[in-house]
C-alpha cells in the first residue's frame, strides 16, 4: 500500500492528492527514507519534529537528523530482513542541539526495501503508562514462576548443604574439605539468589519521612563505595514529607545510583546528580494524582546498552560485567509497592531514572486535574 503511495506522490509531484492531505494531517512523523540513506518523503507532521521543510528535509540523509542510533538501525534492518513492519522500538531521538526526545518508531520496508518507511511518535504519558503496566505484568508473572520454583530449589539445596556439612565431619583430608566447603558456599549463593528473585518480601511500613534524608544517605553510601564519582544534589526545600517506608526507599535509591556510578567507570570526568521536584498531574499506575514527587537520578556515563533497553527492568538482565541483573527488578517492585513508578530517558553522555512516588490528593481516572 505505501509503495503505491509513494508513487502516486512522485507521479504527481506538484498536485497535493487526498492521499497527501490525508499524510500530512497525521499526528505521527512519517519519512521515507531511500537509497542512499537520503529522505525521499516527509510529512507536516515530520517537519514538525526535525524543525524543517520537506523540501530541506528532502536533501538529508537519516544520519544528518537523527545522532546514530543502533536500535534505530536494528528496526531498520529486521523490517527489511522480515519484508514486515518492525514497530514500537523506543529509541531516543538526538536532533540537532535538543534535549533527547524518547519516541516510538516503527519501520516499514517499501517495495523490495531500498526505501523504508519510518513513524516517529513522541512516546507521551499514555505510552509510558502502558509501558509501565507491561513491566507490573511482566513481574507479578515472573513473582508466582519464582515462588513455585523457589520451594522446588530451596528444599533439596537445603538437603545439599546438609549433606555436605555431615561427610565433611567424616573426611580427614583438608583437600577433601575444601571440596566441601565448594558445596556448601555454592548452595548458599544460590538460596541468596532465590531470594532475591522472590523480590521483596514485605510490604511497606510507611511512616511520614523526609526523601531528602534517604537521598543524603543514599549520597553517603554511593561515595563510599565509588570516592572518585562526585554526586551532587539539587533539592526543591519546598517539598513535602510523605508517607513512605524509608527503608525500601532507600533501597530502591541505592540499586538506581549504584547502577549510576558503575555506568560511569570509563567516563572521564563522571558525575552524579540527585535531583527533586514536584510533579503535577501525574499518571502513575491507572490514576492520575495532581501531585508527586520526582526524584531523579542523573549521571553522564555511556548510556543503557541497545540491547537490553527494553528489558531493564526484568530480572537477571544485566549489560554489566558480573551483574547479576536484579537491582532495577527489586527497585521497581519496591516503587511499585508504594504506588509510585520508574521512568528512564538514556543517551550516550545523558542518563537519568526518575522515581515518582504519589503525593496526597489522589484522582481517578479520566478526571480533569
Ligand atoms: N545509569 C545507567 N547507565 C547505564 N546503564 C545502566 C544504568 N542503569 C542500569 N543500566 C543497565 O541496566 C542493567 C540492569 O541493571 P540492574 O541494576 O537491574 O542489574 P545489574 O546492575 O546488572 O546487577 P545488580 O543486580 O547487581 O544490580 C545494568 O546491568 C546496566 O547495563
Ligand atoms: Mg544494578
């Protein structure tokens, strides 16, 4: 369908048909992009986006307008390969000197895939809310896998380990012990990692607290373990106390800015940032709340890898050395417990995690704010 599209536009290159009209009164960014790499094709709506004429859009290769983007070059590459849309890859869109703007973008391969179609929609509050509900989905599945799997390990691991402290007792041998004690150190490594995959297992004891507190001590803790990394810390003082539970928040913290300062080992002159606001008229979950408080967690290092972007939060994906992929499972989850959510935006240079957590005055669904 879009093959004839596009023909129809070249066949009549000065004539606007219904169809362009229809192109053009879009609300997602459409370019096709043809050999070379070069833009054949933009809507108003991608004029809108790249803050260029069609006609200036026209003249462009991709790379000109967006900064290289593997994910972007995958959809690419998997349309063309599959001869089939490959859609909803979120990517971040670098253009010219602007902030980063998340979007979601699907890619069409047209004819024999020289050209591709490409949709940019600017991922808004519904998408992410959607996002989010997939990732609670994801874990409350992944949370009653793990307790049916937990019993079936944790029962002979137990078995395991017995066993091997009574033959230790027999073995005269100190070479045969450290086999055993191989056994026993392996078993309680694993029982520790059920756990953890069992997630969190109690609910908040919420008291009224002061995020700034958490923050300073989750400042003290990151510094002690990563002294070369400096965090600094801007603070909206007119925010409220709220009701939380300050150990799983700080927690949750942790795991975010840890995750930070590890991300910023290669980076040449690294820095942390613990930033809070106010957020109005917020949707977390399925209800809209007027206020929450967003606490963001900057840093500068290299950006969450391609790869695993859509994953993050799901247990045991890890892009890092000796991760063992849990930190942002468990900090969702704790997040989540308190009806709040994690959002991330990541580029090269730029990454930061924004926790929201409700404030008071909570609405439902669909009301006006
Ligand atoms: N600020 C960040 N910058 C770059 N990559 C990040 C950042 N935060 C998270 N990531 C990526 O997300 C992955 C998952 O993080 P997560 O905290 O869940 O697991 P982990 O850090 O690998 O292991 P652990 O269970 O010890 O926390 C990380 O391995 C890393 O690749
Ligand atoms: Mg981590």
């Amino acid at each position: 369908m879009h093959a004839a599209l596009i023909s129809s536009f070249e066949a009549t290159p000065s004539g606007r048909s219904l169809r362009e009209h229809a192109l053009d009164a879009l609300a997602t960014a459409v370019l096709v992009r043809g050999e070379d790499r070069r833009i054949v094709y933009a809507n108003a709506a991608a004029e809108h986006l790249f803050a260029l004429s069609s006609r200036a859009l026209a003249s462009r290769s991709l790379d000109e307008l967006v900064a290289p983007s593997a994910a972007l070059e995958s959809a690419i590459a998997k349309a063309i390969a599959a001869r089939a849309p490959c859609r909803e890859q979120e990517l971040s869109l670098t253009l010219g000197g602007r902030p980063p703007l998340p979007v979601a973008c699907t890619a069409s391969p047209l004819d024999d895939g020289t050209r591709v179609l490409l949709e940019f929609r600017p991922i808004d509050q519904e998408l992410r809310a959607l996002r989010d509900e997939r990732v609670r989905e994801q874990q409350q599945a992944n949370r009653e896998l793990m307790r049916s799997l937990a019993h079936e390990i944790k029962n002979p691991l137990g078995g395991i380990r017995g066993a091997a402290q009574l033959l230790e007792r027999e073995l005269d041998r100190a070479a045969l012990v450290e086999y055993t004690q191989v056994i026993i150190a392996e078993a309680d490594r694993l029982r520790a990692l059920v756990d953890r995959l069992l997630g969190p297992h109690r609910a908040p004891a919420c008291r009224r607290m002061n995020v700034h507190e958490i923050l300073v001590r989750v400042k003290g803790l990151v510094q002690a373990e990563f002294p070369a990394i400096p965090v600094a810390c801007d603070f909206d003082a007119s925010l409220p106390e709220f009701d939380a539970d300050p150990e799983q928040l700080l927690q949750a913290l942790l795991n975010v800015a840890r995750n930070a300062a590890q991300a910023l080992a290669s980076t040449a002159s690294p820095e942390i940032r613990f930033v809070t606001r106010v957020a109005r008229s917020v949707t977390l979950g399925k209800r809209r709340h007027r206020l929450a408080v967003a606490i963001r967690i900057e840093d500068n290092g290299q950006g969450i890898p391609d790869a695993i972007r859509e994953r993050i939060f799901y247990p045991l994906v890890s892009g890092r050395e000796g991760g063992s992929g849990l930190g942002l499972t468990i900090a969702h989850t704790l997040v989540a417990q308190h009806g709040g959510t994690i959002e991330w935006t990541s580029t090269p240079g730029r990454t930061v995690f924004t926790v929201l957590l409700p404030l008071a005055h909570e609405e439902t669904e669909g009301r006006p704010t």
